[in-house]
C-alpha cells in the first residue's frame, strides 16, 4: 500500500492531493522500459564491485597464460625446481644412456628434452638457464675419471653423444616458438 493511501486511510488531509511517486523496489512503467537503454544495467557497477582499473587482467585470445601464473609459484620455487630437474635429469640420463644401447640414450635425451621444456614453461629463460647449468654440471662432473680409473660417462659414441646432445636438447628448447609458453611473440619492427 502506497503513503497516500495510507495517509487517506488514517483521515489524514482528506483533500489532500495523493503522491505519484512509486515506493521503492516497485516495478519500472513500460514507458520507463522502453525510454531506458538495455545497457544501462551493464554500465551501473554492482556494490562490492571493483573498478576495471583493479580488475584482473585477461590474456590475449588464443594465448594461454604462463605456467608459473596457473600454479601461482614465485621464482623462490621454480628456480629451485628447475635446478633439481636438471641434477635429475643429469643423474638418470647418465645412468640410462648406456642401459639398453641405443635406446637408453633415446630415452635419456627426451628426458632431458622434456625437463628443458618444463624448465623453459615455468620459468622462462632463467629457469633454463638454471636447468641447462645444472645438468652440465651432472655430466661433466660423471664424466671425469674416478682415483681408480673409473669413469661412468665413457669417452666413446654413446658417451658423447650423451654429453653433446643434452646440451644440444637444451638448445632446441631455447629456441621453441615463445607463444608455446603463453607469451605472444616480441612485434617485427
């Protein structure tokens, strides 16, 4: 029930004139309904809002975010990540190189193939960086020759092999397109 009902109910100025304005939270006249824009709704921010300035931001279509955005690391984690990855991959890539000939160094050239593009996706150039003198450090320390001549990475074909194309898988995913990693391509001049 609107005032001026109200107000004539309780005998209240019986001449007096009632009032136009409708109570709050009443439905809109079609005449306001169609005199409106339909995006005059989208335009009004809601309460609690936040301003398009503070908004997060949205890629590019047709690009994906970066990897370490997805999982919400820092470099505090990935770095670190990537160093292990490549002492592993330097480990077991040593290890497999000559298990089954020549499959052990196929399997262990992906390996390192693989950890170089994760290392590239979660960290960029520096997570490579990292991941590439990690794994150098493995193989060429493993390459040395022990006190009592032994050595683990012998000095033949399948040897190196091993220590060339690891760093060899390192630069094949340094030079990947950067829009495989969630970053659009630098502008041509």
């Amino acid at each position: 029930m609107n005032e001026a009902a109200a107000g004539a109910s309780a005998g209240e100025g019986a001449g007096a004139e009632p009032t136009t304005t409708p109570p709050t939270g009443a439905e809109p006249t079609p005449s306001e309904v169609l005199s409106s824009s339909p995006f005059e709704a989208l335009s009004t921010p809601l309460e609690g809002s936040v301003s398009p300035s503070e908004a997060p931001t949205a890629p590019p279509s047709g690009s994906f975010l970066p990897l370490d955005q997805v999982l919400a690391t820092g470099r505090a984690v990935t770095w670190p990540l990537c160093a292990v990855a490549g002492l592993l991959v330097g480990v077991l890539g040593t290890a497999v190189h000559r298990a089954v000939s020549p499959w052990g160094l196929v399997l262990a050239l992906l390996a390192a193939l693989s950890g170089a593009v994760l290392a590239r996706a979660l960290a960029h150039g520096p997570g490579l960086a990292i991941y590439a003198g990690a794994l150098l450090l493995v193989t060429q320390a493993m390459s040395q020759v022990r006190p009592g001549g032994d050595v683990v990475i012998a000095g033949d074909g399948l040897g190196h092999t091993w220590l060339y194309g690891s760093v060899l898988t390192v630069a094949v995913a340094a030079f990947l397109p950067a829009r495989w990693f969630g970053r659009p391509a630098s502008p041509a001049p």
